[in-house]
C-alpha cells in the first residue's frame, strides 16, 4: 500500500509539497525537488500546482489526527 498524500512535517524545505509527493510515490525528496526545478523550464502552471497542493494537501499532524 503506498503512503498517504500528505505533507511531512520533517524533511521540508519551503512546505513540503516535493517532500510528501516524494514519500508518495517512492522516491528521494531531492530526486523529486529536480524533477520540480526541471519542469520550471518548460511553459505551465508548475508554481501554481505546487501553491494549489500547498494549500490542499494536509499536514502530516492533522491527518494523523483525523485518523
């Protein structure tokens, strides 16, 4: 079972998005903060995707709670 979609509260640089989708699908959070980088340089939404999980992904203590 893969974990759940929610941001760590350790290993975070800014809010932690990159973190909780790299625990997500099994990668490093770096491997996943230069995926991030890399797609900056192509045209799209990317800033606005990450503020929008920012905002919409729970923090890892909330979930835990709800649970």
């Amino acid at each position: 079972m893969a974990a759940a979609l929610v941001r760590p509260r350790n290993d975070k640089m800014i809010a932690g998005v990159c973190a909780g989708l790299a625990r997500r699908f099994g990668t490093t959070p770096t491997t996943m903060r230069v995926i991030f980088l890399a797609s900056c340089l192509l045209p799209g939404p990317q800033f606005l995707l990450y503020i929008a999980l920012w905002i919409l992904l729970p923090a890892e203590d909330s979930y835990r709670e709800a649970w």
